[in-house]
C-alpha cells in the first residue's frame, strides 16, 4: 500500500477542480452497539455477544483494497481495546484510524468533563494499539449539536484537528439543522474544522445524503444523484459513512427493539455489499484528515480573499 501525502493528494483531486475526492468513512462498532437498540441491550451484557465486527470489518479491508480506495476507520475504543491487531492492520493497510469515542455514548448526554475524560481514553487505546496518532473524531450517532457547545472546545485542547460529528439536518434521532453543511471552523481561537456529513438540497431543503440507514433503505440512484450534485453543482466534496453491520446479514436478531429500529437496521443488509462497490467505484474518494487539510487550505483563501 502506497503512502499518500497531503500534497500528493491534493494534486491527484486536481487544481481545477475537475474531479473533487469525497471522503469515505466507517464508523467501527459492532451489531450490538448501536444507538437504536440501546433501550433492549444492556451495556452490561456487550461482552458476552458475539463478535462479528472482525469479520465484518476484513471483508470491508478487502473491498476498499479491490477498489483501491483508502478511508477513515473511526474506532471506538471498547472495539480497539479487543481488536488490537485489527487496528494495527487499518493503519498497514494505508487507511486513517480515528476515533469515535469509547462506548458509543452520545455527547449531548455528557458534560465537558465526561466528555473529555471519554475521548482521552479511546484515543490512548487507538494510539497504543494502532502505533499511530489519532488526529480525527466523530461524535457516535452525529451528537454534537447546539446543546453542546462545550465539544469543540475540548476537542480543540486536546489536539484534534478535525471532527466529522455534525449531521447538519433535521432528524428523528439526531441533527442540528441550522448548521453550515460543509467544513467549518467552529472556534474563533482554533484551527479545528468540522466537517459535517453531506446533504443535499433539494425544493429549499436539507435532505441526508451522506450514508447509514439512508443509503441501504433508498435506491442507489437517490445517492448518486445527492453526490454528484454536491461535487459538481455546489463543487464541494461529499463526507459518506457506513457500519460494518451494515454488510452483515449474518448477524444475531434483536428482540424486542422498536418496529421502526428494527426496519431501519436489518432492511437491505444482504444488498448493501453491492452498493458500496458501486459508489466506491464512481466517484473518487479518500481520508478525511487529507479531506480536512484540503478544506483548511480552502477556508484559508478563502480568509485572505
Ligand atoms: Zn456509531
């Protein structure tokens, strides 16, 4: 695996801005750790599921390297604490790893301490398992929003350079839809940049168009179209995430959670491999901390201008 530099990269993504590289990520937790079941799987019983996340995670190793496309792993730390080796092998295999939190506790239910004390400790196993610097974050179910204006702050001081943690669009479980829709500086103090996960606008509104349940559920073409929009009509590159549960339809089913949780999780699992393979393979895309230097150098210019 090539070692991509920023310079190398911004080059490949062409000054003129013919073809734009998106940013490709996954968000790396298992069946069980999902914000959606949250209410019918106790947090105590996670140890004693079955593990799935390796396997899941090699076939999604094995499709970027097919693709030759490289990503963002952001990890939380209860799955780098068990799956050492697995992190040593994103970062061998040329990708990003970074981090989204420990356990998957949404930020808006923590205070800046909590908070701080969270992410301090999914980066020391991410780093001490990896061998690599962790400079990126995503917020687990995009929960950093206007009740927590406390999360940049304490992001910028520990030395992250970006966050992907912002879905900026009204949603059942998560959204602050008065956010901007692309890379952002939330400090006035800091060079930290937000990079939120793409929408597209369509008839005045923010539609979701960056991944999760969004992408299996609603036919490719929806996506295709969301994308292109954004890199060629707005000229902006797209921020895409899914799960690695997501290409598993092998996994254990949970009783007892809510209809609508149950449907948005386990439609399309057996198609969303497919899927994947096609959007990777039309349009172009990268990590998010090259991603994020590229959009710094932008909003720099764009400051001086
Ligand atoms: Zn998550």
């Amino acid at each position: 695996m090539n070692a991509i530099t920023p310079l190398e990269d911004a080059a490949a993504a062409g000054a003129t801005g013919a073809s734009i590289v998106n940013g490709l990520s996954v968000d790396v937790e298992d069946w069980f750790q999902v914000g959606a079941f949250e209410s019918v799987i106790e947090r105590d019983d996670w140890p004693s599921l079955v593990d799935r996340v390796e396997r899941n995670m090699h076939a999604i190793l094995d499709m970027f390297d097919e693709a030759g496309v490289s990503a963002t792993f952001f990890a939380l730390g209860w799955v780098a604490e068990r799956h050492g080796g697995m992190m040593r092998e994103i970062v061998n295999r040329g990708h990003e790893l970074a981090s989204h939190g420990w356990d998957h506790g949404r930020v808006f239910r923590m205070d800046r301490a909590s908070f701080g004390a969270d992410i301090e400790r999914a980066r020391k196993v991410l780093e001490d398992t990896s061998g690599s610097r962790v400079r990126g974050y995503r917020a687990p179910s995009f929960s950093i929003d206007v009740r927590t204006p406390w999360a940049f702050q304490e992001l910028a001081e520990q030395g992250y350079t970006y966050s992907s943690s912002v879905a900026p669009v009204a949603h059942d479980h998560y959204g602050w839809a008065e956010a901007p829709r692309f890379a952002f500086r939330p400090l006035p103090w800091s060079d930290l940049i937000e990079i939120p996960v793409t929408t597209a606008m369509f008839a005045g509104r923010r539609l979701a168009a960056g991944g999760g349940g969004f992408f299996r559920v609603i036919p490719y073409a929806f996506s295709r179209w969301a994308i292109r929009q954004v890199n060629r009509h707005e000229g902006r590159p797209a921020v895409f995430y899914f799960h690695p549960w997501e290409i598993d339809p092998g996994q254990p089913r949970v009783a007892g959670a809510p209809l609508k949780s149950r449907l948005r999780h386990y439609t399309n699992l057996d198609r969303m491999s497919g899927k994947l393979r096609q959007l990777v393979g039309e349009f172009a895309w990268g990590r998010m901390d090259l991603l994020a230097h590229r959009e710094a150098a932008r909003l720099d210019a764009e400051t001086v201008a």
